[in-house]
C-alpha cells in the first residue's frame, strides 16, 4: 500500500489497486453494466477523466476483439498515446490474453512474463 494523490479531487489516499483515485472518486467512476457502460456526467468527475474513462473501456473492448493487437495498433486505433494503456496495464486495469504474449510484460521484480500490474502474483504476494 502506498499514499497517492487522488487523479480526480487531488487529496492523499491509500492506493491499493486500480486507478489513481481515492475511494469517493471511484464510486464516480462509469460501471459496466450487461456489457453497457453506464457514464454518469456531472459526476463530480472532471470532463478529462471521464473522456479517459471513456477511451479505456473502448480500449477493454478493442482487446477482446483483438487479442493479437500491439500496444502502438491498439493505440492509434482508440487515439490514445501508448504510455496512456501502459499507464492502464501498470495500475492493473488492462489485461492482455494469452494469444497476444508478445505484448506480455516483464516482472519488474524477477523479469517473469506477466499480463498486467507490475509484478508476478509470487512477487506481488511477498
Ligand atoms: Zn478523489
Ligand atoms: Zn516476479
């Protein structure tokens, strides 16, 4: 666990997992609903986060469909920059299949292949 200034109302929190918001901005965040995605505008989110929000749950989608796509493909397809989904991959949120390993990512502790988050579930459970 580790104290983070919260993305959306800028206060400190204790970041566990997933996006860099504390736990009030994350009850904001859309829900995925039957496969729809319900966002809620005027939230209480800034506009720029919820066109992120927006551009990450295409993203998710766009994965499924191809589970083959590079990093540079999915991003120029969806209009995002690619350290936008790396930033996504390393809080935990994307995740790649097992088709689409060349896309894997490296432990940052043991340099095994992982699909998202930063490291393995061994080093991750020490
Ligand atoms: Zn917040
Ligand atoms: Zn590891």
């Amino acid at each position: 666990m580790e104290v983070k200034v919260c993305k959306n109302c800028r206060r400190l929190f204790n970041h566990i997992n997933g996006p860099d918001l504390c736990q009030e901005c994350m009850k904001l965040l859309p829900k995925e609903e039957e496969g729809r995605v319900n966002i809620r505008l005027n939230s209480g989110l800034s506009r720029l986060l919820v066109e992120e929000e927006e551009k990450y749950i295409k993203i998710k989608e766009y994965i499924t469909i191809y589970p083959n796509a590079t990093i540079v493909q999915i991003a120029d397809a969806n209009g995002v920059t690619p350290s936008k989904i790396f930033e996504w991959i390393r809080e935990d949120r994307l995740e790649f299949s097992e088709e689409s390993k060349e896309v894997w990512f490296t432990c940052m502790k043991c340099g095994t292949k992982i699909k998202s988050g930063r490291y393995c579930a061994q080093c991750r459970g020490k």
